[in-house]
C-alpha cells in the first residue's frame, strides 16, 4: 500500500483569497481524475513554474511530491506535476463546477464579486499571457508601444463568461471569443489591460501571484512614467 500524504480536505470549502486563486488556477492547469474500478479520485495541477505548485502544495497543507516531465511539444519544457490523491478534496472541487475532462466545456463558476480579482488572477497565472511591445524613440529612449493581456481556454462558454465578468468588475470594453488553433482566446489591449491589472493585483501579496507575469506590467508603466 502507498503512503498516504496529508492534505486540507477542506481547502475550497470556504472563499478566501488563497482558495479563489488557487481553484483559478486549477481551472486552467488543472485536471480531476476519476477511476471508478478503484474508487481512486485524484487533484491534478500541472505548470511549468513549479515555484507556483510549491505554492499552491504549502497553501493546502499537502506533502504530495511534484513530479516531472518533459512536454510532448516541439520546445521539450519541462513540466511539474502536483498529483493529490484525496476523494474529498476532489469532491470539494465538483461542487466548484469542476469535472474529469472539463478542458473544452468547463462553465464559468459562481465566484462572489469581492473575491473574483483572486479567481480571474489565479486562472490568468495558469492559461492567460501578457505581452509588452516597446519602441525605442530617436532620443534613445525605450517607451511602450502596446501591452496585450490574452486569457485562452478550451471551452468558449467558460471565456465568455469570464469577459462579462470582467466587463463588469474591472470596467473593461466588452471583447469579442477569438478561435485560435485548438483553444479559444479573450484579448485586451493597452487601456484594457492596464485595467485589468489594477483589477487582478489589487491587495495581492507579494506571495499570491506568479513575479514574471506581474513584472512584465511593472515594466510597461515603468516606461510610461
């Protein structure tokens, strides 16, 4: 018999900031495993920062190993692995909405306003993106020329949902789904996108978001001062 490693069981029970970034999170990059001739249930969160799985492993008090693997994909990254095997936990995350195979149909879940910038963070650090493009002027000096915020999901219900959460919340334009290879995709440009910062990492800790991300929007308004 294996070793059983201790976890919160009770982790997404009640909304708090922590809980709401990490079920974003594993509404991005995470998966629910189900095998019933074994009545095995199983959390799994995959990323390639595994800075950010040590973190969401502390939050819920799990000693789960992090595993690694090298990406099936042309750039060979390597991927990190946080496996939880916990049948209540797993229950937990269904009543967030979340199930086996979810990746193309997942549904917007019910996140209470005052906690949503934690969620909208969360699955931004999993499967959203930010892109900054400068120009450097005749003086010599780097300015910003556009900054981009990219959410992409499987399922196209669960980014149009998001959009009207965020066109309500955060007071960005409303946005139409783009399809882009196998996913679907909700872009922002500079205005929107610097809204959408000011919305994401509002009373953020320094702990509670992936720094490269963060950095890049640090960077954008640094060079607009």
């Amino acid at each position: 018999m294996g070793i059983r490693h201790t976890v919160n069981e009770v982790f997404f029970r009640d909304w708090n900031p922590r809980m709401a970034y990490t079920l974003g999170y594993i509404f991005a990059d995470g998966c629910l495993e189900y095998y019933p001739r074994f009545r095995q249930k199983y959390v799994s969160i995959a990323s390639t920062d595994k800075d950010t799985l040590e973190r969401l492993r502390d939050w819920m008090d799990s000693k789960h190993r992090i595993s690694s693997r090298k990406s099936p994909h042309a750039n060979g990254a390597q991927i990190f692995v946080l496996r939880i095997g916990n049948a209540r936990l797993y229950d937990s995350l269904t009543l967030r909405g979340l199930y086996p195979r979810k990746s193309l149909t997942v549904p917007f879940p019910q996140v209470p306003k005052d906690i949503l910038h934690h969620f909208v963070r969360g699955y931004f650090d999993g499967d959203g993106c930010v892109a900054l493009e400068k120009v450097i002027r005749k003086s010599g000096a780097i300015r910003p020329r556009k900054l981009n915020v990219i959410f992409t999901s499987g399922s196209e219900t669960f980014l149009h949902n998001l959009a009207l959460a965020l066109e309500r919340f955060s007071c960005v334009k409303p946005q139409n789904i783009i399809r882009a290879w196998t996913a679907f995709q909700l872009r922002y440009s500079t205005t929107d996108s610097e809204a959408l910062f000011r919305f994401m990492y509002s009373d953020a800790t320094d702990d509670e978001y992936l720094k490269r991300k963060h950095a890049i929007f640090i960077e954008h308004f640094s060079l607009k001062s």
